[in-house]
C-alpha cells in the first residue's frame, strides 16, 4: 500500500495553523477561573454582537433610507419652487421654516468635482441613490465635509442650488446605541458569570488547600460542597484520607507491640549479663546488647514517622543553635549562618529529629560542619556540609535507601544502623519537602532539606 503525501501547501497550513494554536495557547490564562469565564462571555459577546449588527444594521439602514427620501422629496419640493417663478427670498423662508434647511442659490457655475467616499458611506449611499431616482437631473453630495450638517448641490434651471441640512435629520446614527448595547450587556454577562463561577471554583480551590495541607502534615477542617463532581472528588479525598491515617495507626500500633516484646527480650538480656562475671566475653555481649538496642529505636523512628505530633509554628534557628552546641561538644568545628525569618509550621520533634540526623551523618565523616537556613516567601532550605569524603552523584540517591551499604569511603553501617537519611527523607517528605544530597563548598557531602512554610 502506497503512503499518501501530502501536498507542501497543505503541509505550510497545518505548520502554520500549529504554530498559531501553540503561540494561543501561551497566551491563554492557564487558571480554571479565567478559562471558564473566557468559555463563558466568549461566544456570548460574540452572539451579541453578530445579532446585534445584522439586525440594527439593517433597522438603520431601512431607516436612514427613508429620512434620505424625505429630504430630498424636501429638496425637489425647493426647486419645483425656484423653478415655478416664486421669489428666492420666500423659498429661503419656507426652506428653513418647513424643512429646516439653508439654501442659496449660486447661479450658472459648474458642480465640484467628486469626492472621495467615505469608510462608512451608509448616509453617502442612501442619500446618492434617492437624489439619483427623484430628481434626475446633476448633483453634488458632501456628507463628510462637516460633522453636522449634509452639503448637496443640484443643477437647476435657475442655476446651483446649494442646499445645507442636518446630519440627523437624513441619518439615523447608530454608533453609540451599538456601543453602549454592547457594553452593557458585556457588563451584565460578565457579572454574572464571575458571580456563577466563583461560587463554583471555590469548593475546588478548598479542595487543592485540603490537599497541600494534607500533604504537608498539618491539620485542617474539610467538608466537600459544590457542584456534584466536586463533592464527588472531595469524598473520594476525605475516604482516601482516612485510609492513610488508618494504615499509619495500625503500623502504629503494630510496632508498638513489637517494641514491647523486642524490649522486653533485651531486658532479659541486661539482667541476664549483669549477672554473670565482668569479663571480655560479656562486656561483648553487652555491647551488642546495647547496639541491638539502638538499632531497634532507628527502626521503630523510621517506621512511625511523624506519629500523631500536630504541626506548629516553630523557631529553626533554636533547633540548629541546639546542634551547633551538640556537634561542638563532640570536638566538631561548627558555624551557623542564616537569611530571612527562618520560622516554618513543622512537627519540632519530627523535624528535630530529622535536623539531628543530617548533622549525626556530617560528625560521622567529617571534622568541620557548617549549617546555613534560607528562609523566603514560600520555602525553608537548610544545608548541613562538612568536609568528609563525600558521595559521588551516582549514588546519592542509593545513601537514602533503608540499609543500603556504600563504598568504604562513606559506609552508612559504619557505627550505625544505615538509616539516618532514610528517616530524615521519610520526615521531609512528610512535610512536604525533600531531602537532597550535592557537593559541598567544604569539599565533602552537602545534605539540604526544603521543606514549605
């Protein structure tokens, strides 16, 4: 089967036709809100003006048309009189009293040439075609030559008959009746659509908010209304919510139960030793002991997460003062430095924990830490370097997986249990932010964790 080719100008159109649909949709507001008001008084306005147009164009034009033939069945009526022998100063006054127009006449002299037609020639045309078919004989018009008044000259047997009229009174304007119909209903339209619609994107925004808060970890009261596919959306939110609190209470309690029993076998274990006669062999076992005994905490930390601690305002910079003086005390260089108002709605000990973790993994492999918070509008951003071996790029992302072991330059299970950046993660991302790993200025690894104010 042969491929059917297009031809090149059918593919120069749709080229282009893309092109402008790309170059629209760039300049299109991309909030649900503005797009649903442009869906809305869109075709409105533009039903409006379509019927507007076609039919008070037309009233207009049937209108003007029959105000141009009674003025120039006024202007035949002038000249049946000149050309009857009535005196010029009694069609003068008859002219103004009756018809309302100024008239003179110029004697034999010849017509001006024409004149160009104006952009909107409704009256020029109306006014031509009646003068053509009444009085048939030559002519002049000047429709455009004053704003308010109408110029015709007629070739008589007396001479030029110079004729000034009204504008209104052979032309019915229709300009600002459009305009002031069109704004007018524009305005009515707009009002209520904006009325309508904001009644209808609030329940999404509240939504979205619920959401974001949810994601974020913080508490919040939601109850969905709106349109049905709205409310729809949000009982699907609120039952997925409570499945997830419902999974994080039964892994809850589930560990709770599993830290009683593991507790309880490790203190058997103590009583057991301090039983027994000190000698290498149990100071060993002892050892042990209290390494299963802080592994078991790594792991029950890792696994509760955030718990049921609700989320507050909290001072960072008290946090990271805390460490600076925790780290010091380890014989560990440490500096502070921050910009902003280094405030955050966080869970303290949650966010604690995770702070403390970062700094623990900087002690472990270097000498010299530095902990800066940036604070903005929209984001907390803490980096904790230190001037260690560092993590090469393609296995940062590996240092956050549970029990995974690196190069010997860097071993996570080195004096720990390899979970440190596994649970400061898990809190990050239970806050809405992230935990990231990159070079340090210092040399070594730079740990950063953003989390939203």
């Amino acid at each position: 089967m042969k491929e059917v080719r297009l031809p090149p100008s059918l593919d120069k159109v749709r080229a282009i036709w893309r092109r402008a649909m790309i170059a629209l949709g760039e300049r299109m507001p991309k909030g649900l809100y503005a797009r649903s008001l442009l869906i809305v008084i869109v075709p409105m306005v533009l039903l409006q003006s379509a019927i507007a147009y076609f039919f008070m164009e037309r009233h207009w034009q049937l209108v003007t048309q029959r105000l141009s033939s009674a003025v120039v069945s006024d202007i035949g009526a002038t000249i049946d009189l000149i050309e009857s022998g009535a005196s010029m100063v009694a069609v003068e006054k008859i002219a103004e009293n009756r018809w309302g127009f100024s008239v003179k006449l110029l004697g034999p002299e010849p017509l001006p040439p024409a004149l160009p037609k104006p952009f909107f020639a409704l009256l020029d045309r109306a006014l031509t075609r009646e003068l053509s078919g009444q009085l048939r004989r030559p002519f002049w018009v000047d429709t455009i030559g004053r704003s308010k008044l109408v110029e015709v000259r007629v070739q008589t047997e007396a001479g030029v008959l110079r004729i000034f009229t009204n504008r209104n009174a052979a032309y019915a304007s229709n300009s600002h009746i459009f305009l002031v119909w069109m704004v007018v209903t524009s305005l009515v339209l707009l009002g209520v659509a904006i009325a309508f619609l904001r009644n209808q994107i609030r329940p999404i925004l509240r939504l979205a908010h619920a959401a974001e808060d949810f994601g974020k970890g913080r508490d919040f009261e939601f109850r969905p209304h709106g349109a049905r596919e709205v409310r729809q959306a949000g009982y699907s939110f609120v039952k997925m919510k409570q499945r997830i609190e419902r999974a994080f209470e039964q892994r809850t309690t589930m560990l709770s139960g599993v830290s009683h029993d593991l507790r309880t076998i490790l203190t058997r274990f103590r009583l057991s030793l301090a039983m027994l006669p000190e000698n290498s062999d149990n100071e060993a076992m002892q050892k042990d002991v209290e390494e299963m005994q802080r592994m078991l905490e790594a792991y029950l930390a890792f696994s509760r997460g955030a718990g049921g601690e609700p989320a507050v305002s909290t001072d960072i910079l008290a946090f990271i003062e805390e460490l600076k003086a925790d780290a010091e005390r380890h014989g560990h260089a440490t500096r502070i430095s921050h910009s902003g108002h280094a405030v955050a709605i966080v869970r303290p000990d949650s966010f604690k924990r995770c702070l403390t973790n970062l700094v623990a993994n900087a002690q472990r492999y270097g000498d010299d830490i530095a902990i800066e918070a940036i604070c903005d509008a929209s984001f907390l951003t803490i980096h904790v370097d230190d001037d260690g071996p560092g993590i090469p790029a393609e296995h940062r992302e590996d240092a956050f997986r549970p029990f995974h072991r690196l190069d010997e330059a860097r071993n996570q299970d080195e004096g720990g249990t390899g979970l440190g950046l596994a649970i400061a993660r898990d809190i990050a991302r239970a806050h809405g932010g992230d935990v990231s790993l990159d070079v340090s200025p210092m040399g070594g690894l730079r740990a950063s964790v953003r989390v939203p104010v």
